[in-house]
C-alpha cells in the first residue's frame, strides 16, 4: 500500500488544476473496500469517490489515474455552475 502523503503530493502533480483552484484533497485507506477513500473539495462543493488499488499504482507511476481524473472534471464543472 501506498504512503498517504506521498500518493497525495502525485495526484497533485498529475493533476495540478488541483492546486490552481485550490481544491483541498484527502485521502483515507478503507479497509473494508480495499481502496483508498478520496474527498476532494471547494467553497460548499464536494466530491467523494473511490481510487482503487491499481489507479493508486498508475498515479504513482505517473500515469493518469482515470477515474480520478473523472470526478476532478466533475467538480470543476460543479465549481463553474455555481
């Protein structure tokens, strides 16, 4: 398993639009879904979802993680529509 700081810090390199419009990411490991748990939020908008083990390895290595990316579109769209 990954280290929580250190998969945070590559998720925001991945995906610097994170920083820029100060979105606040926390992650968690849920034992129990056997993923790790990622809440990204701005202002009242907030996003819950899930980054599996295998998208966890793929942000590590510097590769996108897809379903992530998706619900960062997302919330930048909820953002945008006030």
């Amino acid at each position: 398993m990954h280290d929580k700081e250190a998969l945070c810090e590559k998720i925001k390199s991945i995906y610097p639009e994170i920083g820029e419009c100060g979105i606040d990411v926390d992650l968690e490991w849920n034992d129990e879904k056997k993923a790790w748990i990622v809440d990204l939020k701005k202002d009242h908008h907030e996003l819950t979802t899930h980054l599996e083990p295998e998208d966890a390895d793929a942000c590590m290595e510097g590769r996108h993680c897809v379903s992530l990316g998706v619900q960062i579109e997302q919330l930048k769209e909820n953002i945008e529509r006030g």
